[in-house]
C-alpha cells in the first residue's frame, strides 16, 4: 500500500472483495457522509450482537456515537465498513492506543480493534475479510499489534480472531477474554488467507455453474438472435432447474414463450421466484437498467454476451468499468462482456447457457477460453476427435473477463472431482504471481495444460482485456510456468492433443517408450519423434503389412508387460487383409484391459479414418446380469486416443513424461536453506541507508558503485573478485602488485563490458612487461583510458563462463535467469528462469534445463565444474533478492564455474523504493 497524505482520503484501501458464499462486498474507509447509512445499519443489528459489541445493552447509536464512528484522520482511529449497494453490512475500527490503552498517537504501534457485522450477513465471512483489510491498514500506519476484548459467550468473533493465523496470545480477565495479535503477516496467516481466498472464489464460480434457474434477458420474440438461440441451448441441454425469457418489448399479456413453452416475463423483477444465473443479450446502452433490475431481485451472477464494451475503444473501457462497478455494487459476480457463455455437462446441471449449439459430451476436462471463436473451435474439435474418448466437465468462454478469469476457474477446478484435466487458452495473464501460485497448487492434483496467444509485442493484450501490461519476455513466461507445473503447449491443436492423452490415459512413471506397428517407415519418424522431445525411444518392432489385430494384440500386451517400456505408441497404415478398423480398435484394447501395470498407448494412424472413432467408441453393450455379491465392479472400458501424425502422437507423450516427473518431485518439494553467514539485518540496513543518500524516489532506480555492490553482495557470502582501477601503465602495474601477478586487464565501460569477442581482454599477464604491453595494445585499438575505464583484476581459475541475473517484474515479482556468458545467451536465448524464492531443487533444475547444460558436466571429455557450488551462489542471490524487495535488479557477469568452486568477475545492483507486493496484502478482486 502506498501512502498518502495522514489525512486525505486514502483511496487505495478500498477493494471488492468475494464472500466465503461466493458473493462480493465492498470495503471501504468510513467517511462522515456515512452517518446515515451507519444509523440504518445499527438499526438492522440484532440486541444480542449490540450487546456483544458493547458489552451492555445498547439499542441506539447517539449523535456522538454517529460522529465519533464517522470520524477518522485515518492514522490513529480509522474505520472500514463492507458494503452490498449502498448499504453497510459490516463495520471495523481501529483506534491507537499506549501500552496502558490510552489512546496515544504515533509512533505508539497498538491499536484496539472492534466489528460489528449485521445478523443477515454472519457466517458470510465477513468479519474475516474486514480483518485482513484493516490490518493490512493498520501495518501501512506503523500499528503492529491489535489487541481486542471479548464476551466469552461471542465465540464466533473470538473464532475470527484465533483462525486469523497471527501470532497472538489470549488471557481471560475480570470476564473479558483479552486477545493480542501481532499484525506481521506469518506462513500461517497467508496460508489461511489463501484458503480462504480459494474457498470463496471456488464456490462463486460454482454458483454460477450450477445455478437452479436461470433468465435469459434479451430473449427475441421471433426465432433467431443471440437471445432466442441461448434460451433454445439451455432447453435443448437438458437444463435441471428453471427457465424464464425476458424481454421488456414482449407484450403485457404475454406470459408463456412458445414454442419453447418458458414462462414469459418484460423484466426480471417481474419473476416471482429466484434467480441465481441471468445471460444477459442486450444492447449494452440496455445492460446497465437490467444489471439493476438483476441486482434488486438478488440474481447471483451474470453472463454478460453483449458486445461494445472495452474491446471497442475508449469509450467502451469506460463503460467496461462502470459495468463492473454496478455489478459488485450488488454482490454479484460477472462472466463478460462480450462472453461465448457458459456449460456445466453434470447430469444434476446439464447446463449450455452459451452460444454452442449443442451441450458437449460429458466428461472431466475442464475448458476455459478467453476467446469465443477459440472457444468454439475448441469444443467442436474435442467433439469431432474425441466423442466417447473424453468428454468435458466445464466450460466459460469469459471475453473480456472483466471479473471473473481464469484465475477464479482454477479455484474451482482444484477440488471439483468432476475434473481430471484442465484446459486453457489465454491471450493475457492480468496477474501472473497469483496465476502461477495457483497453477502450483492445482497441478500437483491434476495437470493443466495451456496455450497463450498474443505472446509477441509489448501490446500483446487484447483490446478488451483491461489488464495491467507485463515486460516479461514470452520465453521467462514459458519457464516460470512450467516451474509451476503447467504444461504449456504453443497451438490450440496441441492443446487439444495433449488434453486428449491426459485425460485417457495414466500418467507415464519415466521416458522409455516402445514403438510397434505395420510400417517400418512411420515406426521410424515415430522413434525420431522421440528423440527430438527428449524420450528414450526402444528400437521399433516392426509387424509388416501383413499383421493382423492379433498381432497388434499380442505384440502390444508383450509391450505392455515388458518393466522396460513406460509407455507404447502403436503405428498403423493400411494393411493386407479382410480385417476392420474395429477389428484392430477391438484387439488394441483387448491388450490394454489385459496388461498388469496401467501404461499410457497411444496410437498414430495414417488414411485410416475410421480408426479414431473405433478406438474411442465404448465396447457393445452386453445384456444386463445381476451382479454376484462381493465381485467388484468391472473395470472402466479401455478407450485410446490416436493421432493423424507421428510427431502429434510423440509431443503430446513427452508433456505428459516432463509432467509426471514433475510431479513426483512435487511429492518433495524442494527447500529454501538457511546460510549461517548471511546477514539479513546488515543488508537491510546498507540498504536503507543507500536509498536516503542517493533521496531515491518511488519510481527511481538507483545503480550502486561497484564498492557498494561488492559489500552488499558480502552480506549475503557472494565475493566478487577484487578489481582496481588503471587510469594508466603505472598504476595499473601497482594494482597488479597489490592483487599479485598474474592478472586480467579488461575496460569496465558500458559499450565495452563484457564485449570479449572485441578483443578488448587480456588474460593470465604474469608480468609488468607484459601488462604495460598490454595496457598500450588496449589503448590502442579501443581509445583512450578515460573512455575505457580500464581495471586490473585478478586472474580466476579456468573453467565455463557463465551469467546470472535477478530482476523485478512488477506483476510476476522476482525471477533468477541463469546462462552461459556470450553468444549461447545473447544470440540463442539459451538461458532459463525461475521465479524467486528459488529453492534447492529449483537452483539444480535452473543449471540444467539451458540447452549448453553439458558444458558444465563434462562435455566430450572435459572437465566437469563445481555445479554444487553454482548451485549455491544461485540460492544465495535468490535470497537478497526475497529477503529485500529493494533490489530490483542483479546481474552476476560473468560467473566463472571452475573444476573447484565459483568466482563472480562483475557485479551490478540496482536499488529502488520497493513495489507493494499484492501477494502479501488482503485478498482482494482486481479494481473496476
């Protein structure tokens, strides 16, 4: 949080908030023209919980009550209420206090801390989310502890306390219990607000996917249009619950909708039972009246279909946020504008409030597309390829996702066990730290596999995606989320592909694969294929044209069978023979249903067209017999995914091995070690006292002298090689005497740093000769001393030449890169990226994941290098980094790795006034 003037308004704490029911609220700072709306909100709470407030009978608020409750400087006594509307639903005050409890100003660091929440809106969680919000107010004002007293008999308000995840200690005297929090946010205290966080925003989603009825505004009274053909789509889904058409041209008399037979209504107020979901397709000049109309008669979520908003232009941005401001104003949350819809395939649901025109086969694949006509593509194919392979659970096409996103589906997807695999296309990512954060979670219980359009140019956001801009490079995106366990795929086919073999097959335990088939050719690209993605391919089993199902079968369960294969892809052309695509599709997963170990196949197909649909048609239905007590029931019918290319087939096989080794390591995550030798308070205070002699501001960047860079680097046991100025040949011979022959000389000038192929180094000078020769050669060829910035610097030991850098991004938070000095980084891209804290395992996976790895370990016969020790240095910069928001910037260059240990050349650090970190504030929605 930022700071304003003590007393102005402070704007920035007000949020949106999502309700443990999956409604929203406001909260906002207490102003003195809430004086009514505080009187009326006293008058809805109930005697029982005035007096739990107040611990004595108090039926009515005074006018001195009204003004002290009103009134704040927002520094000593401040006041949050939570609003629905334009109504408080609940309220919290902090007022500064000493350590006997008198009020007392700052720098006093206590406060006393009260709610108050209406009976209509307890168990909503309402106080919980006030109590992180006027903490993390209280933390901006130099308040650190809370204290609060208690009536022992209001247990739900002491559970608000002691859930919080604070460190805290409690005592009981003269019949008040006396709670003391300490406000510093604790792993406890973010993971309760996590939690939180995730149960909250997983049943807002839930609410609107499985909603029991649902209105249709905009519904046309002729066939066609967008609203006649959604309110035709929920009806011929099967939809569980109610159906009412809306429209405000329809006639008075009118009250059934045929031929569709839907009870008839001109507005939603009109309904005389609820509504939990409205799909809204109207002009949007129409959509703000019916939003009110919705929000009066307590519809709990929209989906907004309407064109016009923020994809439009400017003044589409506008009403855009005026949109979503109206929406929260009621507790409600948003899928739009500019939405494809939504569907939920459960038999309980059987839900198509969308523009698809038919309800997709039931499954567990969940599908989220920020684009409709992706969207659409999406489902059609998934139909065409797999109907009986897999079928999907869920579906949002959200538009401009100006509320809800795929950050709240992925809340969702986490515990519905309706869903094995998710699916997901993005064109942007408006926060990239909660999105991974959640993907982490999610992945380590079901894979999630991505495709991000738009990944090229600063303006790669879409038009209508109101979200804030990220500098981070596609390449540092693709890293951070596999560091999360997203399976990130570059197309919408390999999308389709990957999800396909996810959700059919299980999980391959390593990389071995064994390829059989009727074509020796399409075995071999099957087998290149492989080892392009990084598999260890089998030799190919080759079955001639001449093979018969039988043989496939027998040939596959020998595959199956073998410990050394993980998984089999099966290679099929057109064959010799009377037999049937069936017949092959029948023996197939005869093999499979026989194996002894559950193994992934997958099958590559060439002009066989009908092989597909027989490999993921389900078997003949066998006449029904009882089934004998104690037998289990059968097992589930084996059905496999085929592909039209070698290459498909093999690239789907490979995500699926990287994310299964994955998450076996997630089993054991990794940790973040603890070195003796750092000295976090040292640098903390080198740091502070940095920033006020260089009076840096918010937005300044302020680049450290090498000397103040080398000792901040020592606080946390990073040395970098002593080097000493060389203006000219004689100092230069007296700096190499100080540091001892032999020496490296080498210009430190920006257009010059780390430009060896220039020609502008000289190593291993043993000499003063030496040195003064090279010192002229130096001069000669690249300019004058001054211009160059020459130094002497001590000669490291051999060995590979490497980069590490840290840098801040302001959406994603802090990344560690690591590559090799020169060309393979510079020209190729050749370097990796992990978010920070980077843990040991991270640190061990960074070194290798760079395509130029073996040049650390003994490639073709060289010496291998100390990768524990790099290991190290990336794990103690890792550390400054996190333990110091300050350092926005960090660059290690080079880094050379010798046979035994590491030596940092150059270093630079950039200091800044530290960005809020959205991740450690209250929860909270993105703002309107």
């Amino acid at each position: 949080m930022q700071t304003p003037s003590e007393h102005a308004y402070p704007a920035h704490w007000e949020a949106d908030v999502v309700l443990r029911d999956g409604g929203t609220a406001r909260i906002r700072p207490i102003t003195p023209d809430d004086a009514q709306r505080l009187v009326s909100f006293y008058e809805q709470v109930s005697d029982e919980s005035k007096y739990y407030r107040f611990f004595a009978p108090y039926p009515r608020l005074s006018d001195r009550d009204v003004h002290r409750f009103t009134h704040h400087d927002y520094v000593d006594r401040v006041g949050l209420a939570a609003l629905i509307g334009d109504e408080f639903i609940g309220t919290v005050r902090y007022d500064r206090v000493d350590a006997r409890g008198m009020p007392a100003p700052a720098p006093a660091d206590q406060a006393e801390v009260a709610f108050l929440v209406q009976d209509a809106h307890q168990g909503r969680g309402v106080a919980s989310a006030l109590l992180e919000h006027v903490a993390a107010v209280a933390r901006e004002r130099g308040v650190r502890r809370f204290t609060a007293e208690v009536l022992p008999a209001n247990t739900k308000m002491i559970k608000v306390f002691t859930d919080a995840g604070y460190t805290q200690s409690r005592s009981f005297e003269d019949g008040v219990v006396r709670l003391r929090l300490d406000l510093e946010p604790t792993d406890a205290s973010l993971a309760v607000q996590r939690a939180r966080e995730q149960r909250a925003e997983a049943r807002s989603v839930q609410r609107l996917l499985a909603p029991a009825s649902v209105a249709v505004v905009g519904t046309g009274r002729e066939p066609g249009g967008m609203g006649r053909t959604v309110l035709r789509n929920v009806l011929a889904g099967g939809f569980t619950g109610r159906v009412h058409a809306v429209n405000r041209a329809f006639p008075e008399h009118l009250t059934t909708l045929e031929p569709e037979g839907v009870p008839a209504h001109r507005s939603v107020t009109e309904i005389d039972a609820p509504v939990d979901l409205a799909v809204v397709a109207v002009p949007a000049d129409r959509v703000p009246a019916v939003v009110d109309d919705c929000g009066r008669h307590g519809v709990q979520g929209l989906v907004v279909l309407s064109a016009g908003y923020a994809e439009s232009g400017p003044e589409g941005r506008a009403r855009q946020r005026a949109l979503l401001r109206q929406v929260r104003s009621h507790g409600m949350r948003l899928i739009g504008p500019n939405a494809f819809g939504l569907i939920n395939t459960a038999d309980d649901v059987r839900l198509n409030a969308s523009l698809a025109p038919e309800l997709p086969a039931a499954g567990r694949v969940g599908l989220f597309a920020q684009s409709g006509a992706i969207g659409i593509a999406l489902l059609s194919g998934l139909h065409r390829r797999a109907a009986g392979l897999v079928g999907i659970s869920t579906f949002a096409s959200a538009g401009n996702r100006a509320d809800v996103s795929g950050n709240d589906f992925l809340q969702y997807w986490h515990d519905d066990p309706h869903t094995d695999v998710a699916l997901m296309y993005l064109e942007s990512i408006g926060n990239p730290r909660k999105f991974t954060r959640l993907a982490r979670r999610t992945t380590a219980r079901k894979p999630l596999v991505v495709v991000k359009g738009a990944r090229h140019g600063a303006a790669a956001a879409p038009a209508g995606h109101t979200v804030p801009t990220t500098r981070i490079p596609d390449a540092i995106v693709t890293d951070l989320l596999r560091q999360a366990g997203v399976i990130r795929v570059d197309t919408v086919t390999e999308l389709a592909d990957t999800g396909l073999l996810l959700a059919s097959q299980p999980l391959p335990t390593g990389p071995r694969v064994a390829i059989l088939g009727n074509s020796e050719s399409l075995a071999l690209l099957t087998y290149d294929a492989c080892l392009t993605e990084g598999l260890r391919p089998r030799p190919p089993r080759d079955l001639t044209t001449a093979a018969a199902p039988d043989d496939f079968r027998a040939a596959l369960a020998e595959a199956l069978a073998d410990p050394a294969n993980d998984a089999v892809v099966v290679t099929a052309i057109p064959w010799v023979g009377a037999a049937t695509p069936a017949e092959l599709a029948t023996a197939l997963r005869a093999a499979v249903a026989a194996a002894p170990a559950a193994k992934p196949v997958a099958v590559v197909h060439v002009e066989i067209p009908s092989l597909a649909e027989a490999l993921a048609a389900p078997p003949p239905e066998q006449p029904e017999q009882p089934a004998p007590q104690d037998v289990p029931p059968p097992p589930a019918p084996v059905r496999l995914p085929s592909y039209p290319a070698a290459e498909r087939a093999v690239r789907a096989l490979a995500e699926a091995v990287r994310y299964a080794h994955w998450r076996r390591q997630a089993t054991t995550p990794g940790r973040v070690p603890e070195f003796d030798d750092i000295d976090e308070d040292g640098a903390a205070a080198d740091i502070e006292v940095l920033l006020k002699a260089h009076r840096a501001a918010p937005a300044r960047v302020v680049t450290l002298s090498a000397a103040d860079t080398q000792r901040l680097l020592a606080r946390y046991g990073i040395a970098v090689l002593p080097a000493l100025p060389a203006p000219d040949p004689d100092t230069a011979v007296h700096a190499a005497r100080r540091l001892g022959f032999p020496v490296a000389l080498k210009p430190t000038a920006p257009h010059l740093r780390h430009r060896a192929d220039l020609g502008g180094v000289r190593l291993d000078l043993d000499g003063e000769a030496g040195l003064r020769r090279a010192f002229a050669e130096l001069t000669d060829l690249l300019g004058d001393p001054a211009t160059l910035r020459l130094v002497v610097q001590a000669m490291a030991p051999r060995g590979v030449d490497t980069v590490v850098r840290a840098a801040i991004d302001p959406a994603a938070g802090a990344v560690l890169s690591f590559g090799l000095a020169g060309a393979p980084s510079l020209l190729l891209g050749d370097t990796a990226h992990r978010l920070v804290p980077v843990t040991d395992r991270d640190a061990a996976d960074l070194i290798r994941s760079i395509r130029t790895a073996p040049l650390l370990f003994g490639w073709r016969g060289s010496t291998p290098v100390d990768t524990p020790a790099l290991e190290e240095l990336l794990l103690r910069l890792s550390r400054l980094v996190d333990d110091h928001p300050e350092v926005v910037g960090a660059d290690l260059e080079p880094v050379i790795v010798a046979p035994k240990g590491v030596h940092v050349l150059g270093a630079s650090i950039r200091l800044a006034p530290p960005p809020p970190r959205s991740d450690l504030g209250p929860r909270s929605l993105p703002p309107s």
